[in-house]
C-alpha cells in the first residue's frame, strides 16, 4: 500500500490479500468517526466508490447501475447481513483484487511501519481463470517458507475445509490466527499433493539484506530485497551506500520470491539505480496517466544484474520493467508473476475497508505486464527438484556458484564489467 496526497493505493502488491495479520496502520479509519453507517447506508457506499473509480467504465459488462438497484432493495437488520450482500455484488464483477474486507479483516491486513507480523507468512491470490488459491510467494524466513510452501503452489484445503469456490477474504480467516496456534495446508504442486502443518508466529520482517561476494567476476555487491515495505528504500540506500565504500565492481539485485509491496517503494528504489528515464506509469478508467521518472539522484552506475523468477511480481514486476526498459540492468532468471494492476484501499464508516482496481500500470516502454509477467533477458530455468534443494533444504546454496542462476548472474556482470573497464576490485 502507499498513501498519496489523498487515497491510500495498493498499487504494487501481488496479492487480493496477505494471509499475515499486520498490527496496525498508521492511519485512521473513517470508522473512528462519530458517524456510524447503517447496513443498507455501508452497501450503498461500496456500491459508489465502485461506480466512481472501477478501471472498466463497462464494469467488466456487468450492469452495475441494475446491480445497485437489487442490492438496496432489500432490507439489512445488521452489518453482517449487508457484508455478505456486499460481497455478492463484488463477485459480479470477477475480479479477485476487488474485494470487501470487515472491520476485523482490514485491521488484520494493515501496514505497521515497524514491519511486525503476524501469521504465516504467505501472500495469495486467486486465480482468475481457474479461480484457484495460489501462493504468490513465502515471505522469506518466516513459518511458511521454512516449512516449504513455494510460490505457484495451490491452496486445495484449508483445515480440512476444501477451498472450491473459496475468496481470498475467507481463506485469511482460516489461515490467521493467534501466535503459537497451528493451520493445515493442503498444497497441489504439479501432480504432487503435500500437507503442511505450520505454526503461526510473530514474524520480523526486515526486507533487505546485503553481502560482499568474492567471484570469478570480482568483488561484488549481493542485495536481496524480500519485500517492497515502508522501510525497504531506506534498508536498500543503507546497503549501496555501504557496498560502495567497499568499491564492489558491480551489483547483483535479488527479487527473486519477492511478491511485491508498496508502490512508492518500488519507485524510490528504482530512483537508486536510474538516473534518468521514466519508471511506471499508471492509466485510469478515464485514460489519464501518472508517470513517475527518474531524478538524477541514482546511487550508483556501476553494472548491475537483476535476478528474478516466477515468484518476483507486482512491485517487483515495477522496479524490473523499470531497470530494464532503461537498459540500466539485465535480468537474469524465469519469466515473473504478471500482475499489472492498482488498487485503492479505502476505510469504510463503520471500521471495514474496501479495495477497488482502479488503474493498470506500465512499463517505461508502453508494456502492459498483466497476466504476462516480465520475460528475462538471460534465460535460466530450474527443476521442481532444484528449486526445493535451493531454497529450502541447502540454503547456504542460495547466492554461491552452486546456485544456477545466481551462477549465471555473475557471468553476464563479469562480461559487463569487462567490457565498461571496471576495476574488479579484490579477487
């Protein structure tokens, strides 16, 4: 999420909803108010922002004007009674990143700047063809990755309880729960059925992390970035700063997992690396675009590789587009998630939030990414094996020559290095 001048936008998250419950948000809710909503008052109020800020102006060819009509017709004797005709009406428009979150759901998938979780940590979605629950990425070092969930896995049951036909909103409910308590995921991972038993923790999150790597190509700057949060900028100037005052020859950015964040996260790690050039830009219903460019403020100009895969999207999807339509970075990996779209979060009157897709973004070049995702530049596949080996039983693996595209990664930033006249620094 990211607040601008006058709306609080998720606009670079991969996920409807994040299966963490998050403490706190450092804003307000309308909810607050002395005003309280009456039921049928709440479902008008979701039917409006729909109708004012919904990217299609067909309402993806529903009738939303008769759909306001059927909805306010009936007579609501409590909030839960207008939540489930909210949430109705939502379905109409088959699309999964629009979606009604009560008082106790939009509370839970709140931001806190200190980046304190609570859950899982696994971000989902679903599916919008198969209208399957599908992990977007484990959030790393938390209870899900360390258990072995991986991205593009399938949530078959929940509990027990089988997720057909299951929204995103439900399967939060299922999945949060207090700290120490246990959840049940049955997972389909291509033709494999696995259950995994995870206990829900308070997680730390801390989005970056940062090494020097001695390889055949130099002394390098390794930085994994994990997550797109309030504090991921300042953790990333942390680290280039850092790295530069160890005169690293070149850099390799490890987005790989990463599911995204917020969008002005994605922006102002992008300004880091480019000095000049267009970033995003985002078009409304009414084709008015917002662009966001470079200001000459990059940190550094010294060679730099991109590592990505099927589990980098959203915000990452951002910043990749970004450095590599500017030609300012080659990515190296597999093809990413494809999610190109922004939503709005807005606090309701009674305490209850309401995310509405409101534009698509693009890529410096024009590309609209959704449903595509981002091809690499250097194409590195790996096995269902190899992945597993990686990331979850040999992680010191991660990040060495043992890792194949981490391996590649160095090879293509060697030739760069070359070729630009670096000096490797140390070998």
């Amino acid at each position: 999420m990211v607040i601008t001048k006058s709306r609080l936008v998720l606009g670079a998250t991969a996920v409807t909803l994040s299966t963490i419950a998050v403490t706190s948000l450092g804003i307000h809710s309308r909810g607050q108010a002395l005003f309280k909503a009456s039921p049928k008052e709440l479902v008008d109020e979701v039917w409006q922002i729909v109708q004012r800020q919904y990217v299609d102006g067909t309402f993806n060819q529903v009738d939303w004007q008769a759909v306001r009509k059927e909805y306010l017709s009936k007579s609501y004797s409590n909030p839960q009674e207008a939540y489930k005709s909210i949430r109705e009406m939502l379905k109409k428009l088959q699309d999964p990143y629009t979606r009604f979150m009560d008082p106790e759901e939009f509370k839970s998938m709140q931001v806190d700047t200190s980046g304190e979780l609570t859950g899982i940590g696994i971000t989902i979605s679903q599916d919008e063809k198969t209208k399957q629950l599908v992990v977007i990425a484990p959030i790393e070092d938390t209870p899900a990755f360390k258990a072995g969930v991986l991205a593009k896995d399938i949530i078959l049951k929940i509990n027990g309880k089988n997720t057909k036909g299951m929204d995103t909103n439900q399967a939060v409910s299922l999945i949060r729960g207090e700290a120490g308590t246990q959840v049940s995921l049955t997972i389909q991972r291509d033709a494999q059925i696995k259950q995994f038993d995870i206990k829900r923790a308070r997680i730390e999150i801390h989005p970056v992390k940062f090494s020097q790597k001695k390889t055949p190509a130099g002394n390098l700057g390794y930085i994994r970035l994990n997550q797109f949060s309030a504090n991921a900028g300042k953790e990333m100037q942390t680290a280039i700063k850092n790295l530069e005052t160890k005169q690293v020859a070149g850099y390799i950015l490890d987005l790989r997992g990463n599911p995204g964040g917020l969008l002005f996260s994605s922006v102002d790690i992008a300004r880091m690396w480019i000095d000049k050039g267009k970033i995003v830009s985002t078009v409304e219903r009414q084709g008015e675009a917002e662009k966001e460019e470079a200001n000459g403020r990059a940190l550094t100009n010294k060679p730099l590789v991109v590592l990505v895969d099927k589990g980098s999207a959203s915000a990452s999807e951002i910043l990749s587009g970004a450095l590599q339509d500017n030609k300012r970075a080659t990515l190296v990996g597999t093809q990413t998630f494809g999610k190109g779209l922004v939503q709005s979060v807005r606090p309701l009157e009674d305490g209850s939030g309401l995310a509405v897709t409101i534009a698509h973004y693009y890529t410096p070049n024009g590309t609209d990414i959704n449903h595509k995702g981002i091809a690499p530049d250097v194409k590195v596949d790996l096995t269902k094996a190899q992945m597993e080996d990686l990331w979850l039983h040999q992680r010191d693996k991660l990040a060495t020559l043992a890792d194949p595209q981490f391996a590649k990664a160095v090879e293509v930033i060697g030739k760069q290095i070359a070729a630009k006249g670096t000096p490797t620094a140390e070998k």
